[in-house]
C-alpha cells in the first residue's frame, strides 16, 4: 500500500524558500562588514589569561638550576586529589630534595592548594592550557619536565586585593 | 631518677590539688608537671623527661600557682595539698609566650627540611601559644653540622639547650661525653674530645631531644613525622623485650621508636633494636605455598600446599626446629602437634655481648638475641646448644621460620642429613632448604601479624600487626592451625587471641592471660617456680 501523505495547499508567499535565503544570506554580509569579530585566529591569536589562572605545573629552580623543592612533604600532604608523589633524599651536597616528584596532570583537580603551601615558592601551577600529549603516561610530569616548563606561572589570590587590581 | 606516678605504695600519703580547675589526689612530692598528667592537662615543657632527674633551666613550664608570689617551674614545685594551679592563665601563658619568643631567636626557620618536624615539641608549643610574628630583627647565630659518631648527628642552630641529652648521657648511660659548652647565646652542646656517641643506648638522645637538634642518621631525609602509620609492637633485637613503636611508611619499615613501658624498658632503646629492621622489609620472601612434585617445586594453592604438609607429617614422629622469635601462639601450636605425634622440639639462639644501660634497673641489650626463647622454654622446647635430638630417617623435620643462615652448627647438620621429611613454615626459604623440603609454607613476619612474646623475665607482651603480608603468605599461627587441625591435634582457630585462650588454658604458667588482659603494657608469667626457666645462665 502506498504511504499517502497529506499535503497542505498553502500560498506561494508562505512555501517560497527565496525569501528566507535572502534573508539568511543579508545576515552573513552584514557580518562580513561588522568589525566586531567572534571567532578568534587561534594558534596565531591567544587568549589573555587571568593572573590567577590555573593551569599544569610548573617548578621552578634556583640559579644553579636545580629545583628549589626541599621534599618537605607539605604538598603530597595538601593535596585533596592525592595527585603528588615525593619521595625525599639527599642530593650531593647533602640538602634534603625530592629524589622522585612526580604530579599526575590527570588526578590534578587544579586547586592551587600545592602552590599555596609551598614554603620554598617551588611548585607553581602554570598560567597557559595547552597540555596535549600523544600518551596517557607523558601526562605524569616528572621533575625533570617541571623544571623545564618555561611558561608563566599562576599568582595567589591575595586576601588585601581581592579582585587583583 | 624520677619514678613515674602510677608506681604508688598504699602508705604513700596523698594530697589533693586542683589543676586547671580539676581536683586530683597524688602522692605527695609528686611535681605539678606529673600530677597535671593524671588530670589529662599537658604542661608545654622542654628540659623536663620522667626518666631524668630535674634540671628546670627551659622555664616552659612555668605555672601559675594560687598564693605564690612568682609563677613556678611545674617541674620543679611539687604539690602541696589543696594548691590551686592554673596553667593557662593569662599570667603564665604570658611567661611562656617569653619564653618561647627567647628559644626561637637564633632557632632556624627550616621547619620544612627539618626532619623532626611534625614530632617538634617547638612546632606544637609555638603554634598552641607562641607569638605569630617574630620581632627580632638581628642575623641569626649560626654554628655548622656536627657529627656526633654513632647515630646521632648534631644540629646545634636548633638547639634550645633543654640539656635532655646531657643528663641522659651523664645520669642514664653514665659516659658522660656530652655537655653545655660556653655560654649565653654561643652555647652548644659540647661532645667530649676524642669520644662518640658510640655507646649502645646513645641513640635516645635522638627521642629525647624535643627539637630538631639531634638526628638520626639513619633516618635522615627519609620520611615526614606526619606520613607515618605507627603500631604497637615488641622488638625482636633480644631477649630483653622492648616495647617499640613499628613507623612505616607505604607499607615499609622506616624507623622503630621506643614505647614507653616502666615496667620492661621505660623509654630506652638500644642501638641494635633501632637499627636492625632492615630484614623486615626484605624482598626475597617466600610468597607462595610450594610443594616438591617429582623433585621440582610447584607452586599450589593453600589447601593443596596444607593437605601435603599434612600427608608428610601424618603419623610419624615430628622434630621441630623452630626460630626463638616465633609467637608463643605458633609455638604452641607446634607443642600441641608434638604432643599429637610424639617427638621433641628445639629452637636455636644466637648470642651476643650483653650491654646494660647502667642508670636504669633491669634493663640491658641481653645476650641471647631473640625475642621468645623463654616462651619456646617455658613450652618445653629445648635449647640445641644442650644438645641436638634424634631424627631417625623416618620422621618429619619441621622447620619452623628458622633462617638457617650462616654457619650452620653440626647439631643441625646432622638432623639435615639424618634422611627424615623436611617441611618448611617460614617467611623465606633458606638455600640449604631449596633442594631438601618437601613442603615450604609462607608465614608473615612479626610486624605482619599478631601475636606475643615473652621475655626473659617471663613477661608476655603483644605484637600488633604494622604492616600486610607479602603474597600469599599467612599468620603462622595460622598456618599451624590449619596444620593442627588437618593432623586432628586439636580444632582450628581463626583469631590469634582464640589461640592465645587455648594456650592459657592449657599452659598452667600462662593461665588467667589473655589478650585483653596483656593490653599493651603485658603481664608476667603467673608461676615464680619457673624463675631456673625463665633466666638460665648464659655464658657467653
């Protein structure tokens, strides 16, 4: 049995198509003209971050190059996503430094908690948010790929500026 | 020295104080210090130790008593009786908000390396009462590492010169190598020339210190004081019975700790128990139950592994060769199948050269170096110094958690080589056992399970578990359950203190223990008679 659909006898002004087209194609020129741009030119364009952005790790070093991380322990210790692993040592000069301080990027729930309890100002987290990696492992940042990220770091909120101004 | 409170005699005359609001009845000339413990209020000191005599010099612990023109060391004032004490008054706290300020002048700001953090008597003080801010201003001393010899490093920048160390080394070890040297804000503590800290009971100035200043060195660096999960247990160094404190961390052994116990060895521990842990983490542990099928080892399950244990042992004549540091409970396990099939027991100690801590009674690193030989004794295990027994080809050697290292004595050679069936329970498999055992069971080691010991003055205290058992292995007291019941020697029993119950009930000198009894202080062993048994003359 053939399907018998029911057709509506409607006026050619409703069921013409060339207006909505019309109407539809003002629309884009006029956006072509309009100087206000939503669509942003990324890679070559970026995204201005906030000074409390909060981004992947970043450790930082003294001017010998070396991490400035004592393996005090506070860290491992704050952290609410248990995303930091510091196993403590001595280096050669007998200075108390974490012989294995690793961050699980994909435990990390961001919270800042390890930069604010850090005595020595080592961890930071990172102000940026390209992470990509091409295997779940490289998302593990040891010490050696903390202390070689080289991009900004995030600033603490500060209870007498509270809006960072 | 100073006796702790809870050692009263009845003629002792009390007087009743109220501290902080509490009233108490102490015996008289008890100090303020101690009968604010009895009322659960915490007097902040630092120079002051129930096991050392009393030197008042950190003034921390000052108080405000009712009537007194000035407030006083709690430390050093003892009580009189209807004395009104107030330790938080705004006065005192006053005072040890000075005092505090003082210590923290030329104390370092180095908490986060610091390895006494966390366990810092300094930290807790200053961060209870201590001024938040410091308003010194001037550059700090500074004094270079020192290395005491033994264990002890020195850190004299930390230092509050509470002189814990000094009076224990004079008034406890008595080798007085330490002292105050110079004065005011130079002093430090002063090692004697040409002398280390290299006694055997040095290493407690490390607990004693209440900061930062004396370290262990073994322990440098290697763990935080708060990532510590810490147990009850008894240390297995020697015969003398230590309470110790087992700390691991991520299920390793880091470090043992004394635990105060007045009755065995206050709140000492030698040298050779603090730092004899190492084999308690080793990794090369028999993990599986193993059964010998055509001569090749094959690894089973329990039940298969306990049914051919069983089968070997059935019916014939069994010797045990058990370790001096297996559990009363496993021990008498092993009794009881002996009892079941006829044979004998005998367990093997190694000795060693005594080392008393002179200024403490009774408390000595002893010559025999295992913790339960008295327990194997008074469960009529022999010692194979007194001679080996006989194993005929067509018995069964049980080899109870016996390491077998080392030079093995011809006693033991022989019983190896007499032919007879050899069944291994124990944490590893020793070489000489690897192409000779039938049947090897995995067992845990002492820090794995629960247990007792007795020691050589015939006190049985409890072990508790620190850390899990490696693979497959299980409590040996378990294990010889299993093995008891499948030889129908008696039931099986699921909880060390079921099996602990039986042992009371069947051993007349162990009759009215029970775990909870033993709490964690331990009991002695009922029966005086027994003393020739307890304490054998061991020559050395």
């Amino acid at each position: 049995m053939a399907i018998r659909v029911k057709v509506l006898e409607r006026p050619i002004e409703q069921v013409s198509y060339i207006r909505s087209t019309l109407s539809g194609l003002a629309n884009t020129f006029r956006h072509m003209v309009d100087p206000h741009k939503v669509t942003m030119q990324y890679p070559e364009e970026r995204w201005d971050l906030s000074p409390r952005w909060r981004g992947t790790h970043r450790m930082l070093t003294n001017e010998t190059g070396k991490a400035k991380c004592v393996a005090c322990g506070l860290c491992p210790t704050v952290c609410p996503a248990n995303c930091i692993k510091l196993v403590p040592g001595e280096d050669e000069e007998g200075n108390r430094f974490p012989l294995i301080f690793e961050i699980d990027e994909f435990r990390c729930i961001f919270c800042g908690y390890c930069q604010e309890v850090c005595p020595e100002e080592a961890i930071h987290l990172g102000r940026h948010y390209e992470n990509a990696e091409f295997s779940r492992e490289a998302f593990v940042y040891d010490l050696e790929r903390l202390t070689a990220q080289t991009h900004p770091v995030s600033e603490l909120w500060d209870p007498a500026d509270p809006k960072g101004e | 020295m100073s006796t702790a409170t809870n050692d009263v005699k009845p003629e002792v005359k009390m007087v009743s104080v109220t501290i902080e609001g509490r009233t108490t009845s102490v015996p008289e000339g008890t100090t303020i210090i101690e009968a604010a413990k009895t009322v659960g209020v915490l007097i902040p000191h630092y120079c002051y130790h129930p096991g050392l005599p009393v030197a008042g010099v950190c003034r921390m612990c000052l108080v405000d008593v009712e009537k007194f023109p000035k407030l006083a060391p709690a430390c050093a004032t003892t009580v009189m009786e209807g004395q009104v004490v107030s330790v938080h008054s705004e006065k005192a706290r006053e005072a040890r908000k000075g005092v505090l300020e003082f210590l923290l002048i030329n104390h370092p700001l180095d908490c986060p390396v610091c390895d006494q953090s966390g366990e810092c008597e300094l930290q807790d003080y200053t961060f209870q009462e201590g001024r938040a801010e410091s308003r010194y201003e001037e550059p700090k001393r500074f004094n270079p590492v020192e290395d005491f010899g033994g264990d002890v490093l020195y850190v004299p920048n930390r230092c509050i010169l509470c002189t814990r160390c000094v009076r224990f080394m004079g008034d406890v070890v008595e080798e007085p190598v330490l002292n105050v040297s110079e004065r005011g804000d130079r002093a430090f503590i002063g090692k004697a020339e040409g002398h280390d800290l290299t006694d055997a009971w040095a290493g407690n100035v490390v607990d004693l210190c209440p900061v930062g200043a004396l370290l262990s060195k073994d322990f440098l660096n290697k763990a935080r004081a708060w990532e510590l999960d810490r147990s009850a247990s008894i240390c297995t160094g020697c015969s003398q019975g230590c309470n110790v404190t087992v700390e691991t961390r991520d299920n390793t052994v880091v470090r043992l700790k004394p635990r105060s116990n007045t009755a065995v060895n206050h709140f000492y521990l030698c040298e050779q128990g603090r730092l004899d842990y190492r084999w308690i983490n080793r990794r090369d542990r028999l993990d599986q139950p193993k059964v010998r099928v055509d001569g090749e080892w094959r690894t089973v399950d329990w039940e298969d592994a306990l049914d051919a244990a069983a089968a070997a042992l059935a019916g014939k004549r069994v010797t045990v060769l058990a370790s001096p540091n297996c559990s009363n409970e496993t021990l008498f396990l092993a009794e009881r199948m002996i009892a079941r099939q006829g044979g004998s027991g005998v367990f093997r100690v190694m000795l060693g050269a005594e080392a008393p801590l002179r200024g403490v009674e009774d408390l000595s690193l002893r010559a025999e170096r295992a913790a339960n030989a008295t327990g194997a004794r008074l469960l009529g295990y022999a010692d194979l110094a007194q001679g080996a027994p006989i194993v005929n080809a067509n018995d069964v050697l049980l080899v109870l958690d016996d390491v077998l290292e080392g030079e093995l004595p011809t006693a033991l050679t022989g019983m190896m080589s007499s032919g007879a069936i050899v069944v291994h329970v124990g944490t590893t498999l020793p070489a000489v056992l690897e192409g000779r055992a039938q049947v090897a069971l995995p067992t845990t080691n002492h820090t794995e399970e629960e247990g007792t010991f007795t020691n050589l003055r015939g006190r049985v205290q409890r072990f508790l578990q620190a850390r899990t058992a490696p693979g497959l292995a299980r409590p040996s007291w378990y294990v010889m359950s299993d093995l008891v019941e499948r030889l129908g020697a008696g039931e099986g029993r699921y909880m060390a203190s079921a099996v602990f119950d039986q042992l009371a009930a069947t051993h007349a000198s162990f009759a009215g223990l029970s775990y909870a009894t033993l709490a964690l202080r331990g009991l002695p062993v009922i029966d005086a008679a027994e003393r020739d048994v307890l304490a054998p003359t061991v020559a050395v």
